[in-house]
C-alpha cells in the first residue's frame, strides 16, 4: 500500500482526462486501488431500482474514483 500525499478535504487538480484543469477538493481517498473520488469530477449516471423507502427510481449523478497519478494538489 502506497503512502498518500492527499487528505479528505484537500484542494487538487485534476490534470489529465475530460476535467482537465478543474479544481476541487477531495472527498474520499481509496489507498488499496490507488484511487481519490473528487467531487464534481468524472460524474456517471447511475441507475436506481425503486425500493420501500424510494418508491420511484430513476437515475442518479456519482462521482467515480480517479487515479492518483491524474491529479496534482494545489495549495490553498
């Protein structure tokens, strides 16, 4: 398990892909794939089955996990 350079919370960039040059911040960190989630960034659309508690499904907007070496931290 690599060590990190990068915190929940953090201000970074996204420097390669569709998001290229966007700032924000970090919401989650996933050392085991090597993966941050930022929010706003790489959104998908998810499906959602309906259940009890959510009677109509739908879609819904998610960011997906991005690769460490796509994203640089910028000091604040």
């Amino acid at each position: 398990m690599a060590k990190f350079k990068f915190k929940k919370g953090d201000t970074v960039e996204i420097i390669a892909g569709d998001d290229r040059g966007t700032k924000a911040t970090v919401l989650a960190v996933l050392p085991k794939k090597n993966k941050v989630i930022v929010e706003g960034c790489k959104i998908a659309k998810k499906a959602i089955k309906p259940t009890e508690d959510n009677t109509k499904g739908g879609h819904a907007n998610k960011e997906m996990p991005i690769d460490v070496s796509n994203v640089r931290k910028v000091e604040a």
